[in-house]
C-alpha cells in the first residue's frame, strides 16, 4: 500500500512539472514516504533520512518526511532531523506542489498533516507496466491492539465504485494484465456506504471489466464470506489465492489482539475457500512475541501452521507502535524469545512450503512474467501466487511453463509456447 502511495506522490509531482530521477545524488527534492506497521521499517528510514542529511550538508536540497510516518509523529520529527524542511501526511498530497513550493521560497519549517477523510483522487505514476494497484478503501475501523493503521491511516472509508471501474476500464485499455484490489480490509467495502454494493459485487463487476487477471488484498478472517468466495470460484480471471493473516493460533492472544474470530472459525473460513475455489492457495501474517505471549500461546501458533499448511507466511517479530493498545502493556517477551520463535516459525514453513511447491512439479502452469533475475532468466507468478523462475520469455507476456523444480519460495521450469498478452 505504501507503494502505490508512492506511486500517487510520484503522480501529482510529475503534472505539476516535476521529473523523478533514479539516484539522490541527482534530486532537488527528496521525499520518504514512511511507513509504521513495525519499529523495524521506522529505524530503516531514519537511516536513511540520516543519509539524505548528508547529502544536503554537501548542497541545497529539500527534504520532506510523509505518509503513516508523518501522519503520526508529525512536529517531533522537525525537533529530531534539524536538516527536514516539511512533514506531510498520510492523505492530502495534491497539495505538495504547494508545500514544497513554499518551502523553496525560504518560508518557516512546516507540517501539513490533514485528518484522514474521504479518500482523494490523485493521478498515478505506475511503477510497472503489468500489474497495476487500484484502491479500492483506505483506512480501518477495526482497531486490533497491535496495530497503528487506524490511527496513521484513520477509518475505513470506501472508494466510489463507479470511480474504481473507470480506473480498471482504463487500465485495460493501456494493456495491463493485472489489477491488485487494495484496501486495509476488503471485506468491509461498502459498509460505510452501502449504496457500493458489498465487496463481492465489487469483484465481479471488475472481473467482467476484460481484465485478464484481478488479485485483492487484504481480507480480515472475521468478515470473509461465502459471496466473495463464489465470486473468486464464478470468474476465471480472478485469482484463486487468498491472503488471509491470522496473527496467532492462540484463541486467548486473538482475544487479546482484538481480531473478533478466534482459532475455529479461522479454520473454518479456510475450509470454506478450499471447498469453493479449486486449488486456491492460502497465506498469511503471524505475530510472535505479542505482549503475553506464553509458550502455550507459541505452541497453538505452530499447530496452526502445521494444520492449516499455508503456501506462505508473513511473520514478524512484535514491536510496540505508539498509539495503540499492546503499547500500554510492558513488552514482557524478551528479544531472544521473539528471534527464536521467529526463526521457528521460518523453518516449519520452510518444510512445508518445499512439500507443497513439490507437487508442482512436472505439471504445466500458466504464469505471467513481471520482471527479469540478475542472472537473466524471467519470473512470474501464478494465480495461486506461486512465484516461477522461466529460462525464457518477456516481461508482460503470457507463457505455459512445464514445472522441472521446486524450491520453499518458489517454482522454475521451462516455457512452452508462449501464449500472447491478453487483451491485445
């Protein structure tokens, strides 16, 4: 999500006259656009936020903290980096142009943050030419204790509709092959304004746009439902892979996180896409090391994982995040716990990663091919999210692959005859 922030940002500065440049070293004008789900990504940027300092000690330069950054810490990042010249926001970035205007003109150090409302229209600059985010709700209401996302990115607010299906529209007519569905919490689209329609009408309304491929995340266990599972299963084009985080195997942790479902129904929704999406690939986020965590608590995670057998998983190590609820209990694991845990969770679904890309091989996959490896071979993925390393093809084309090996994070293979780039 902070990508296709990004590529907003990149949007609005580039109709205002702007050119984007690929190294620092070469820029007027340097913006981070911060994210704040975990300490780890904060510590990354204030690295390089030091390193940009440098930089402008040698020249003039402006420089602009953003985003969920911005939008939470806000003045005391002025107080922290003398050398930033303006703080801006999550939202409210059509008015950049104007910031760093006034900021070239000598005026006082600012901070425009606005309060997350609505959801603004901004032209994009895509950052690939295959797949293409496309919001779809920005926010979340659900608050689980861990989280800063309603704080940093305020409540769940739908996007029009009709506003996404013109976006799709004109995404096919440019040739893309693919659309993410974006949105903190998918599930609850049109919730907050139930003219939308619900998100499974949403999904088959941009299936039917010619778009060869849709993706979406990402989905909350407790509001997926039977309709949106029918739709994946109705359309082709829409991918049979579900990113469905848990956080924890542990009915007392999730009660704990506030995630409004506990261990059973987790299952439960699992069971459900698997019955109704043929070969649907199912992953997820996990949280070690929360607040209270016990090796009890640990133990549920990790028969979860054996029980459930994800294509792939997310894990992360907790950090407090200002703000939210887990914050203002202590932080009781210590850090060598988490680590172990971690690396734990890593190894067993190593194990099983390996076992289920095994049964790929020798079977013929489609794959459409995004980019190109440094030893300059082609990958893709499939669109049960499978990553396929190709010996040969193009970026954007369409190509069957005979499955000759697997690996935990991926497939690699042979293309056959390639197929053309659909909707062309």
């Amino acid at each position: 999500m902070n990508l296709h922030q990004s590529e907003g940002i990149a949007g609005v500065l580039l109709r205002a006259g702007y050119s984007l440049v690929d190294s620092i070293n070469d820029a007027d004008v340097v913006l981070f656009n911060g994210c704040m789900v975990r300490q780890k990504a904060e510590d990354k940027l204030y690295g390089r936020i030091g390193a940009a300092m440098e930089e402008k000690r040698a020249r003039p330069m402006l420089l602009g903290i953003g985003g969920c950054l911005g939008q939470v810490r806000g003045e005391s990042l002025l107080r922290r980096f003398p050398a930033i010249d303006f703080v801006f926001g999550s939202r409210g970035h059509g008015s950049l142009p104007g910031i760093i205007e006034q900021a070239e003109c000598g005026q006082e150090r600012l901070v425009s943050i606005d309060s997350p409302t609505g959801i603004e229209e901004i032209p994009f600059e895509r950052a690939g030419a295959v797949t293409a985010m496309v919001t779809i709700s920005e926010g979340c209401s659900n608050f689980c204790s861990y989280c800063i996302v309603p704080h940093a990115r305020g409540p769940m607010r739908s996007r029009s509709s009709a506003r996404i299906l013109d976006e799709v529209g004109d995404l096919v007519a440019c040739g893309y092959q693919e659309v993410l569905l974006l949105g903190q919490n998918v599930n609850a689209f049109g919730r907050d304004c139930p003219k939308e329609g619900g998100f499974a009408e949403l999904l088959e309304r941009v299936a039917d746009t010619g778009i060869p491929r849709v993706r979406f995340t990402t989905s909350h266990p407790r509001d997926m439902t039977q309709d949106v599972l029918e739709a994946m299963a109705m359309h082709e084009n829409v991918c049979n892979h579900l990113h469905l985080p848990c956080q924890s195997g542990s009915d007392r942790l999730l009660s704990v996180m506030n995630r409004g479902y506990d261990r059973a129904r987790y299952i439960e929704v699992v069971g459900l896409a698997r019955k109704t999406v043929k070969g649907i690939n199912v992953t997820t986020d996990l949280i070690v090391g929360h607040p209270g965590e016990t090796d009890a608590d640990f133990a549920e995670t990790m028969t979860l994982i054996d029980e459930v057998r994800f294509g792939s998983i997310f894990v992360a190590a907790y950090s407090p995040r200002p703000l939210t609820r887990s914050a203002q209990v202590e932080d009781d694991v210590p850090g060598a716990t988490k680590a172990d845990r971690l690396q734990q969770v890593l190894t067993r679904q190593r194990g099983i990663a390996l076992e289920e890309n095994e049964r790929f091989v020798g079977r013929d996959v489609e794959v459409l091919l995004e980019g190109e490896t440094r030893d300059g071979l082609v990958y893709g993925r499939t669109a049960d999210h499978r990553t396929v390393v190709v010996d040969t093809g193009a970026v954007g084309e369409w190509v069957t692959v005979r499955v000759d090996a697997a690996t935990a994070s991926g497939l690699a293979g042979s293309s056959l005859v390639p197929e053309r780039v659909k909707g062309a």
